[in-house]
C-alpha cells in the first residue's frame, strides 16, 4: 500500500524536520520549489508534506498516518490536494488536462514514486511523444483554488516538473503564484531547476533535496524492497544517489538499454553502414524521452571509459557487460578522441532536444564516430 509519510522517505532528516517546523512555527511558505535531480526524493517528500499539512492528528515530526486525511492522501484522492503534471494525448485518452490521467498517476505514484517524466510518459502510453502543461490547464488552475477548502486546513496544488510549462501557461499562474487564495499552498516539484522559466522561480522559495546517501540506499532496498545486502550496496554505488536508477537496476530492466547500445557502437567501429541505416530506422521509432535516454547512458559510458584510460579504474561504477564493454573500447579507442567523442554526443543531444529529426541524428552521430573510432 502507498505510504505518503516522511518515516518512509530514506535520510533527509534534516529537511523533514525543517518542514515540520514550519507548520509548528506558522511560517509555511505558500510557493514551495522542492528541487533534486532523477532520483532524488523531491517528490516524496512534497507529497510527505502536503500528506503532513492537512493531518487532522499531526506528529512532531510526521503526520499519524491514520487520520481520514492521511487514508485518503494514501489514495492521493483528497478532496483538497490537486495535482498538474505533463501530459500528451494517447490512444485510450485524448484529452490534454490532468485530471483525465489521474487515475494513471495513482498507479504511478504507487509503483514509482522516485521515477522521472521517462517513466511517466511511458507509463500512459505516450510513445513518441512529448509531455506537455498547457496554458489551459494552468488557467484551470485558478478555478480549483478558487474555493474554500472541502475539508482540510489547507487547499494544496502539487505541480510536478514545472520546466514543461510554456510562456503561455507560466504566466497564466504567476498572479496566483503571487498571491494565492487564504489557505492555499503551492508545491512545486522538478528536476531541472535551470529549466523553470525565471518569473516562476522567482515566485518560489526553494527546498534543495540532495541525492540519496549509499547508506540510505542501502537500507531502503534491503529494507523496502527485500535486495540482498550485497547486492544493495552494489546497486547504491551504480546508482550514485538516483533511487529511481537503482530499482530499475534492482529489476534487471537497464539490460535491454546497455545491448542496444554497445551492439551500436560496434557497429560505427566496424563502419558497417548496411546496419547501421537500418538502426537509424529504429532510433526513430523510439520514444523522444528513450532517445534522450539512450544518449544520456552513451555519455554516462564514455566518461566511464575515459576514466579508465586514465588510472580512474577506482572511480568506475560499473559492473558485468557494462564494465566489459568499458574495458574493451578503452583499449580500441585512441585516449585523445573521447573527449571529442563525448562532446559529439552532446551536440546530438542538443539537436535531439530542438526536434532535429531523431534518424538524421543518430545516422549522423554514427558516421561522426566511426571516423573518430579509427586508430
């Protein structure tokens, strides 16, 4: 069952307690920006609070988890906690407003509630799509908190990954950013802070929620999750803080990924061109946030690989057929091309972003790295 309570968030000690004593202290900010990277606990950790503002029996440092408000913030249905998040249209749900995927949000939050917008997407059923928060759902906004609240102390809206608002729907909530309704609590919730449009950001006052310590890791996975120990402490060293990271490694789902992607890197080393036209094809078909994906590992692999050219061998958090595969580029590619190699895949990345079609790109990156493969 869903537990929105901070004893079940790992670590964060410190910020638990400084929320908590915000709502002891009276001094709530009504605009809060909860911030960390993939995997951190920034959701969690909003919905903690919010779970901890409208308890009807609050703790010292933790709602009671028993309340009628705390049962139904489990079931994230409280009449008086709403929620936006990017959405695309899908087969089974045409409509572009949150309130048509709550029930998908439900189920997500339930079976990961560290996950990103990859997860997210993919989790609805958007394939090949981009999400999105529209001007008209922020507008939508002002009409749910334009009530009294139903039931609870506070009126609360949790927006979660505010970078994909547009102009448009940022400045449709800046007035009420501004000054709220009485009782009324934002809670932002995002993983790119440099992304957020400056007129929010400014709106906002920020909680900076770092990444998830090893130990902390460990103890959740062996605790939570039922991971062997050993297995734990290697899976918090691969993860290097991103929870997220570590469950899908925990459940084995990153192998499809890493054969992917090295079965295409030996394909630009042999500049084998009747494969790789074709895998081009198939770069496309992927969805926008798998393509991201896929170059994002590439990056995280050969800054691995540079460090074992290098006397890093200590600092690679790598292991089976991805710490094979460092082993065995490193000793094909010359040292003095992957600093090239990397910035390659960070143009890619860049063109990718500003919707460069996705078979130009990796066709072209392909070429690019067969020449800077060659000794």
């Amino acid at each position: 069952m869903l537990s929105l309570l901070f004893r079940d968030i790992p670590g964060l000690e410190s910020l638990k307690h400084t929320l908590c004593q915000s709502v002891s202290d009276h001094h709530v900010a009504h605009a809060q920006l909860f911030h960390g990277g993939p995997g951190s606990g920034a959701l969690a950790l909003a919905l903690a609070f919010a779970t901890y503002l409208n308890c009807e029996n609050q703790q010292l440092h933790d709602a009671c988890g028993t309340c009628a408000s705390c049962a139904k913030m489990r079931k994230l249905a409280h009449p008086d906690v709403h929620y936006i998040f990017p959405v695309a249209a899908t087969k089974a749900i045409k409509e572009t407003q949150s309130d048509a995927f709550l029930p998908l949000w439900r189920t997500f939050v339930a079976q990961q509630l560290y996950g990103g917008v990859p997860d997210w997407l993919e989790h609805i059923g958007a394939e090949n799509k981009q999400g999105n928060i529209s001007a008209e759902e922020a507008r939508n906004v002002l009409r749910k908190l334009s009530l009294k609240a139903y039931e609870g102390e506070y009126k609360i809206m949790v927006l979660w990954q505010p970078e994909w608002l547009n102009v448009y729907s940022a400045n449709a909530l800046l007035k009420i950013l501004e000054e709220p309704p009485e009782r009324t609590i934002f809670l932002l919730v995002c993983t790119q802070i440099d992304k957020i449009l400056p007129t929010i950001l400014s709106r906002t006052q920020r909680v900076a929620v770092p990444a998830f310590g090893a130990e902390e890791m460990i103890g959740f996975l062996t605790e939570k999750k039922g991971v062997d120990p050993t297995r734990a402490r290697q899976l918090a060293y691969l993860a290097d803080g991103d929870l997220s990271y570590a469950l899908t490694l925990a459940e084995g789902g990153e192998s499809d990924r890493h054969s992917w992607f090295a079965n295409w890197m030996r394909l630009c080393y042999r500049t084998d061109l009747t494969q790789l036209v074709p895998l081009a094809d198939k770069f496309d078909a992927l969805a926008k946030e798998d393509q991201k994906g896929t170059l994002d590992y590439g990056l995280s692999l050969f800054r691995d690989l540079f460090l074992w050219q290098n006397g890093g061998e200590a600092l690679v958090r790598l292991e089976g057929q991805e710490l094979t595969f460092v082993q065995n580029f490193a000793k094909a590619i010359p040292p003095e091309r992957v600093e090239r190699i990397v910035q390659e895949f960070n143009v890619a990345y860049y063109h990718l972003e500003r919707n460069v079609r996705a078979k130009m790109i990796c066709l072209d990156l392909s070429l690019t790295l067969a020449k800077l493969f060659k000794k």
